[in-house]
C-alpha cells in the first residue's frame, strides 16, 4: 500500500483487465488506426450553491462542439440561441486575431460545426453532455481543469442522484462491469 502512494512509482494502481487490453495493444501493432480527441470542461455558479450551468463537449476529429447550458441560468428568450452564436462567432473572431499563423492553420475555425443546447436542468445538462461525450466513442477525454471538474461532476452528480458509473462508463458496458475510480494526483 506505501507503495501506491509514492509519487515516484508509476503504474502499480492499474487494473488487470486495464494491463490485460495494453499487453493486447501491444501484442498487435496497428490495431488502432485512429487515435480520436476530445475535451470536456464546466463552468459552475459562484452563487453558493455550486450548480453546474454551462457543460461543453468538442469532438476534435470531427471538429465539433456542444455548449449545453442550463435555461435556468440563461432565461432563454426569443432569438436566445442566435445570441449565443453571434457571442460564439463574436469571441471566435477576437481569439484568432491574437494566434500566430500556425495556430490559426491548425484552428480553422470555419470548418467547425457548433452546437448550444439548451437544457431545463442542471440534471439533463450533465447527462446531454454525457451522452454525447458517449455516441462520439473518443479514445482520448481531455479535461480542463481536471482537478476541479472531475470531482464536481461526481459531486452534482451524487446531489442529483446520478449514479457516477453511469456517466463515465460508455452504456454499452453492462452494468455489472461498469465502475469508476477517481484518484487525484496530489493522493497518490
């Protein structure tokens, strides 16, 4: 168990099925043609009561996005959502003027398809994003801000009663297999 928690030791908390599916990856090289990217971060109410009110989900590869906000944050109206993409296109715009030529070849935000769904709760927030998050099937989930947005994703979750494992884990694992572990790194 010390050793679980040295910084300097690597890999021992791993899984065997986890290390059975690396051992497996290895044994077949080029199994895996397309390594796919996403991220996921949240924005949550500094209110005090420390709902999540905006969740966003961007699917690299296909280069698209999902803004999922939470109507009662917004008090969405008439034209709501073609605010919030003129605001989108608005930000866009300044952000590209400060990137150097690289960034803006790699960047090119025209070819990016962008979504804002608006969600009634904070509940259906997280599970919309969840979802899609899932029907893309990412190799690859980075998190903005990990530390923060992990635990408080597991935190609302618990408040609304959403069992953590059914977020995390992909619907198509069988519910006795789903599990989920977080460990920060500063625990280790």
């Amino acid at each position: 168990r010390m050793l679980l928690s040295d910084p300097r030791v690597f890999g021992v908390d791993i899984d065997v099925p986890i290390r059975l599916k690396l051992d497996y990856m290895n044994a077949t090289p080029g199994l895996i043609k397309n390594l796919t990217i996403g991220a996921y971060d949240l924005e949550t109410s500094v209110l005090g009561d420390n709902e999540i009110y905006c969740s966003s989900f961007v699917d690299w590869d296909r280069k698209k996005a999902w803004c999922h906000v939470n109507a009662r944050w917004f008090q969405p109206g008439p034209g709501s959502e073609e605010r919030m993409v003129k605001m989108f296109h608005e930000k866009k715009a300044e952000a590209f003027k400060q990137m150097n030529d690289k960034a803006k070849k790699a960047f090119d935000y025209d070819k990016w398809e962008v979504h804002f769904v608006m969600c009634q709760t904070e509940k259906e927030l997280i599970l919309r994003t969840w979802q899609k998050i899932h029907e893309s099937k990412v190799l690859f989930l980075g998190i903005w801000n990990s530390t923060f947005d992990i635990p408080k994703t597991i935190e609302r979750c618990m408040f609304l009663q959403i069992d953590p494992k059914q977020i995390f884990c992909h619907p198509n694992v069988p519910d006795k297999w789903k599990y989920y572990k977080y460990m920060p790194d500063n625990k280790r």
